[in-house]
C-alpha cells in the first residue's frame, strides 16, 4: 500500500476531513446536532402524536369548509329558486298592470261614450224645456196681446158707442140687459 497514488492519500485525507469539517470528534460538529434535533423533533411529534393530532384538525378544518360549502350551495339554490320566484311574480304583476290599464281605458272609452249620450239627451231635453218655455212664453205673450186688444176694443166700442148713442136708447139697452140676466138668473 505504500505504492498507492499520492493523490489517492492526499484525496482520502481531504474526505475525510470534509465529513468531519477539520472536528476531531462528531459530537464537536454543528451539523450533527442539527440532525440530532431534527431528528428528535420528529421523534417527538411521532411520539405525542401531533401528526394525527394535525390530521385531525384538517379532517375538522374540511368537514366544517364542506359544510360551508354545502350550505353555501344550499343559500345559492334557495336564492335561484327566490329569484326565479320573484321574477316570475314581476312578470306577472306586469300582466296584471297591463290589463288593469287596458280595462280602465276601455272602462274611459265607456264612460267617455255613455258621458257624450248624456250630455246629448241633457242637451235634447234642455233644449225641448226651453223649446216649450219659449211657446208658453209666445201663448202668454198672445193672450196678453188678444186681453189688450179685447179691452182696447171694448174701450173704444165704449167710447163710440157712448159719443153716438142717445141716452134713451142707453137706457133702453141697460134694461134689456138687466131682463137678460133676470131671466137667466130665474
């Protein structure tokens, strides 16, 4: 062996420093606390269990967002379901709008028609009242006239008769009407 290379001396020495990182002991070297810990650490979890712990509180964690979700899912189909009901009801109120105006307009259409015939037989009836006032008023109008005229003639068939009448003959007349209503009377 004392043939070898002195490469491969110089190389197992430098390998072997480099695994120990120039420490004569391992307990001396950082890296192997570091393994030791981490070592250890897992230990420790393994040993208290924490991962099932941890798998625990994941498995709650997902059943508790699945129940979420699920009633998220439940919230929105109820919303869906709600909304189409909304939209259907708007739908028909508008319908329901729609034919309340048209039947008032034709109710208006109605009325406007039933108000132009009452005016019509008002007007037609006013117009007949007035009609008859007017020719009650001209038959008044002519018995005035007709009185007027009658006792103007008799005022002045009066007065001629008395200026051409003699006072016998006026007397004569006055007692012939006297023995008229007598004779009447009994």
């Amino acid at each position: 062996m004392a043939e070898q290379n002195p490469t491969q001396e110089h190389m197992a020495e430098v390998g072997h420093k480099e695994v120990h990182h120039g420490y004569d002991h391992l307990y001396q070297d950082p890296a192997f606390w570091v393994g030791v810990a981490i070592v250890t650490f897992f230990l420790l979890l393994i040993w208290k269990k924490i991962p099932a712990m941890i798998g625990k509180m994941l498995d709650a964690k997902v059943n508790e967002i699945s129940a979420q979700l699920d009633n998220a899912q439940t919230l929105r189909e109820e919303a869906s379901a709600l909304l189409a009901k909304y939209q259907r009801d708007q739908r028909d109120a508008e319908k329901v709008a729609a034919e309340m105006i048209a039947h008032a307009e034709e109710e208006v259409k109605l009325l406007a028609g039933e108000a132009k015939v009452q005016i019509a037989t008002m007007v037609d009836r006013r117009t007949k009242l007035a009609e008859q006032k007017i020719a009650q008023s001209e038959a008044n109008a002519l018995k005035e006239i007709q009185q007027l005229s009658v006792e103007v003639a008799t005022a002045a068939a009066q007065e001629l008769i008395a200026g051409n009448m003699k006072k016998a003959d006026h007397d004569a007349l006055i007692a012939a009407g006297i023995e008229k209503l007598d004779s009447q009377l009994h």
